[in-house]
C-alpha cells in the first residue's frame, strides 16, 4: 500500500498495488470525485494491441485481423472469468496498458523505461477500442454506457492491461 495525494483534494489517497509486477498511482484519478458505488479491479496478463480495420471478408483472410480476434478472444475469456454480470449502469473506466520493452535496448535503457510513459505506436484510442470491444456483453452492456475513461501506456517488464471498471 501506499499513499499520494488526491488531485482534487487534500487528503491522502491510499491503493495498494494491483499487481505484483505493476504498480498504480492514484495522482489524477478520474472518479475521485464521483459517487462510486463498485469497482472491479481486472488484470488481463496479454500484451496490448491496437484495433485494426477489417472487413466482413477480411477478418477470415487478413493475418494481422485473425491475429487481432485471437487477441480480443483472450481478453473476453479473462473478463468472463471476473465477472459475473454485465452492467447497465453508467461506468468510469480506468485502464492501465503495461507495454513490453523492446528487447534492443541495452540494460541500463530498460531499466530507465519501466514505468515510463510510452509515446511511440500503437495509439492508445486503438488500444483502447480492443479492450472495449472485447468487454461489451461480458463487463457492460454495450460501451456506450463508458461515460468517462482515463488511459495510460507505460513501459512493463511483463505486458499486461489493467481495467478498474466504477459503477457510477
């Protein structure tokens, strides 16, 4: 466990850490302020991807779509295992995606990245759009019922995604 400081106010904030490879800060939370009534904490242990454009025809033929259905598949089957009900009340979601080191840097680069944002590709709105598209019917009822979301990408020794899912 440990303590920062609230954005929106002056008392301390206290989260454990969520995982034993990931850590959380509290600084900036979006629902600091809301009337939350749940959270579901989710740890999906894939390495992120980005969404990509399919067409019908395309998700049968395209490498990288199959790729990317396999992907969607295995965060669907870590939400089922989580949770139990889809939701139909209005949700914050704050997703954490750990992204892996590329293995060309040298020890010390690595050892400087981990848990430093990371600013290169894939865009985090199509990183986003998987992990949403894949908990529609399994952690809400359909993601138009997301009315707030606060992402980040870092740099993870194990890739990984972390969802906290608020009932508001």
């Amino acid at each position: 466990m440990f303590t920062t400081k609230d954005s929106y106010s002056t008392k301390p904030v206290t989260k454990q850490k969520l995982g034993a490879k990931h850590s959380y800060t509290a600084n900036g939370s979006l629902v600091s302020r809301l009337g939350v009534r749940s959270v579901k904490l989710i740890s999906i242990p894939v390495e992120p991807m980005a969404a990509v454009r399919m067409t019908q025809r395309g998700k049968w033929m395209d490498p990288s779509a199959n790729r990317y259905l396999a992907y969607k598949n295995k965060i669907g089957y870590q939400l089922r295992k989580e949770v139990n009900q889809p939701t139909d009340t209005a949700v914050a979601v704050e997703i954490t995606f750990y992204m892996p080191i590329p293995k060309s840097w040298n020890p010390k680069r690595r050892n400087e990245a981990i848990g430093s944002y990371h600013m290169i590709k894939p865009d985090i709105d199509n990183l986003i759009k998987g992990c949403f598209d894949a908990a529609n019917g399994i952690v809400w009822k359909d993601d138009k019922l997301v009315v707030m979301c606060q992402a980040r990408k870092v740099y993870s020794e194990s890739p990984g995604i972390e969802m906290q899912v608020h009932d508001i």
